[in-house]
C-alpha cells in the first residue's frame, strides 16, 4: 500500500512535468510566432527606411544642386545691381525671392536629414526587440529540453 502510494505520487509528478513541459512548448511556439512576425515587420520597416533613406539622399543632392544654381544666381544679381541702378529695385526683389526659396530648400534638407535619424532609431529598436525575443526563445527552449531530460 505504502509503494503504490509512492507510484501514485511519482505519477503525478510525471504528469505535472509533462503539463509543465506543454505550456513552456507552447510558450515557445507562440513566442516563435512574435518573433516572426517581429522579424517580418522589422525587415519592411527596415526596406521602407532605406527606400526613403536613398529618396532622402536624392533630394538631398537635388536641393545641393539648386542651392548652388541659386547662389549663383544671387551672386550675378548682386553684380548687376552694381552696374545697374535703373534695374536696382526689380532685382533686389529677385534677390528676396531666390533667398526666400534657398531658406525653403534648406528647410526641406534639415527635414529630411531629422526623417533618417529618426528611422535609424527605430530600426535600431526594432532590431533590439528582436534579439531580446531570440534570447527569450532559447530560454524556453533549453527549459523544455531540461523537462524533457528529467522526464
């Protein structure tokens, strides 16, 4: 009587490992899934970053271009306001203008440049996250081969 109580104990033991044992499985499982979904977000977000990332740089290079042709415009404006006078007003009024849209392009390149911080904060998130949820994922999974070793 004594030992068949000792099997039943032993019995439920091996019963609560294994119940024990599933819920980590499926612990790992569902952690899978967040992973992967993590990672599919991750890489869309990431070839997002890097589409707007080259789009950015483009613009970037086009405001360069125009800021140059712009100053030299100002410079050649400023030159013929010398020789001049008849002209002077209309030509500082052009001067005002190409001012005014260097100001805008400038204002559109600190954007831009603020937008790509930006995105490589939060892809450098997203890769964090990830790591973290791989780590979490080979916990779960050398706990369930430590039941499975005890079993």
């Amino acid at each position: 009587s004594s030992s068949n109580v000792k099997i039943d104990e032993l019995m439920k033991a091996v019963n609560d490992l294994k119940k024990e044992k599933e819920a980590l499985e499926a612990r790992v499982e569902s952690s899978v899934a967040a992973l992967s979904g993590l990672e599919s977000a991750t890489a869309a977000k990431l070839v997002d970053a890097e589409a707007k990332v080259e789009e950015l740089r483009a613009s970037g290079a086009q405001i360069e271009e125009e800021k140059k042709s712009l100053e030299e415009s100002i410079a050649s404006l400023q030159e013929g306001l010398l020789t001049e006078s008849g002209a002077k007003e209309a030509l500082l009024l052009q001067v005002q203008e190409k001012d005014t849209a260097l100001n805008d392009l400038q204002s559109q390149y600190d954007e831009a440049v603020s937008t790509i911080e930006k995105l490589s904060g939060e892809k450098s998130d997203l890769e964090a996250k990830a790591s973290g949820l791989e780590i979490d994922i080979a916990t779960l999974k050398d706990a369930v081969a430590t039941l499975d070793e005890s079993l």
